[in-house]
C-alpha cells in the first residue's frame, strides 16, 4: 500500500478535528474540494471510511476517531521538531491559535501582537473571538484566554491581566429624562441593557459596598450578548448598561457615556491566557508566553 502524503493525514486531521471541510480549508488555505479530495484519496488508500458525511454536518467514524487518537500527537510532534530545528538557526516560525472572547482580544491586538510582529516575524498569530469556554483542546487551539476562575485545572495559566472592575453607564441624555440612580435598587426603575451569558442566560448584575451584597435581576427592552454592542446601545440611550471598565473606557472619556453606582460596582476576577500542561509548549507558543509575561510585568 502506497504511504499517505502527509498533506493526505494533515487534510483529515483538520476536517476531523473541526467537524467542517470549509473550516478545515480555511486553516489549511486550500479550497474546500481540494481538501475533500485529499480526505477521499486517504480513504482509498487505507481502504476504510474515515469520516461520515452528511448535507450538515461532518463526523469521524470509529475507524476515524482512532487514527485521529493517533495522528494528532504524531503531527504535533513533527511539527515541534521542524520548529526546534528552525529555532536552533536562531528564528522561530509556526502559528499561535488562541481562542478568547472580545474584550481580551483587543487587548492582545493592542499590547503583545506590536511587540510579536517586530520580535518574531515568521509567526503567525490565529486568533479567534468566541464568547463560549471551549475545550480548546479539542477544538485545535494552542491557548486560550479566560477569566482565572473558569480555567480548568489541568491547564497552565499565564496572568494577562489585573482584575477589572464593572461599570454601569449611561448616556448623560438618558440619565438627564430619567434620572441618575443612587443605590442598586433604583435600577428597577430604569431601563437596564441585558447581558445575555453563552449559556443562553441572562446575567444578574451583582454590587457590593462595606460588605454588602446585592444582586439585581433587571429588566429592559434590549438583551445583548456582546458587550461592545451594549456599549454602543447605551451611548444610543436605550438605557443603562453593566460592563467591564475596558468596554466603555472610550466613551467614558469622549462624554458620550457617564457612569453611576461607583461606589457599589466590583472588580472581576484576572484575566489569564492558559494552555495544556501536559504538552511540551511548541516555540511560537512559547515566544507569545513570553511576550505576554514581559508585558504584563510592566
């Protein structure tokens, strides 16, 4: 039997691990046939069916979940070799895919992705905004970013940032009609932007002052699971929104939004970029640790 190309293995790794030919295509920067027909090839060769397809959707067999089992460490560890011999000439080169929701996000493209692209060129950094913790394992990342609490503890996590307090703002328009709310209990008057959690819930706005709790259920005619988007509903005036300090930090300081309730707002827990502990840590993923680290001792 004629040995499999690994462009072959590397095709039905990437369908196999994203459930979709077209994602697959995208990692690999190939078109979706031809990733198909690489899939297809490998399945002749080996003489069994590696993947079940359907007009939807796209799953490895049982044949195909062992050589996945199989393959993916195998090409993980190809793949540190080439970089380990690329980094023994003094350049590292691969690509970092880190899985973070927004707000982290901006913060990695203003902060650490400058100092990678002058420090180390040939690196590739993939990132990807999601909302939802994912198993970053199975959906073929090499980090992710997170707040510290929700970090499974079989990962290793690398502080990115301090803890960030939440903030309720307002349009000054707004809060000038309906007036400017003294404790938490008066947001049952107003009209209260809702956050809605990945899980399909509504977030309960939690304060605390001199040791008091307080959680407020709120009501409003807009729900929104982006806080960018609240942002931006509040400074059109539909009401008050509760969001960490970095989302409304720039109409904070263009006017456009005011806070309210300071002294009962709170700080979240860190922020951390995590990774597998049980991995050795490929070089690009080391050189981004390493930049996030010096950054984050300044």
């Amino acid at each position: 039997m004629p040995r499999p190309s690994l462009n072959d293995l590397s095709a039905f790794l990437a369908v196999a691990t994203h459930r979709s030919f077209r994602r697959a295509a995208d990692e690999l920067g190939a078109a979706p046939s031809t990733v198909s027909h690489a899939v297809r090839g490998l399945e002749e060769r080996l003489g069994v069916r590696l993947l079940n397809r359907t007009t939807r959707s796209v799953s490895p067999t049982e044949a195909g979940f062992q050589l996945l089992d199989r393959l993916q460490p195998a090409l993980t560890l190809l793949d540190e070799a080439l970089e380990g011999a690329m980094a023994s000439q003094g350049r590292v080169v691969g690509s970092v895919r880190i899985n973070t929701p927004r707000i982290p996000a901006a913060m990695l493209v203003r902060d650490v992705l400058p100092v990678m692209a002058e420090r180390y060129p040939d690196v590739t950094v993939d990132i990807v905004v999601e909302g939802q913790l994912v198993d970053i394992v199975a959906g073929g990342f090499d980090a992710g970013v997170r707040l510290v609490g929700s970090i499974p503890r079989d990962m290793v996590a690398a502080p990115l940032a301090e803890a960030v307090r939440f903030q309720c703002v307002a349009a000054p328009a707004y809060l000038d009609q309906a007036g400017v709310p003294q404790a938490p209990e008066d947001l049952k008057r107003h009209r209260c932007i809702g956050h809605r959690l990945p899980g399909g819930k509504l977030y309960r706005w939690e304060f605390e002052r001199a040791g008091q709790a307080v959680i407020i259920e709120t009501t409003g005619a807009v729900v929104l699971d982006d806080e960018e988007l609240m942002v931006e509903a509040a400074v059109r005036g539909l009401g008050i929104a509760y969001v960490v300090a970095p989302a409304a930090e720039a109409a904070l300081a263009a006017g456009q939004l005011l806070e309210v309730l300071a002294p009962w707002t709170q700080a979240a827990e860190g922020l951390a970029l995590y990774y597998p502990g049980h991995r050795a840590v490929p070089p690009a993923l080391r050189a981004f640790l390493d930049v996030v680290r010096e950054i984050n001792r300044k």
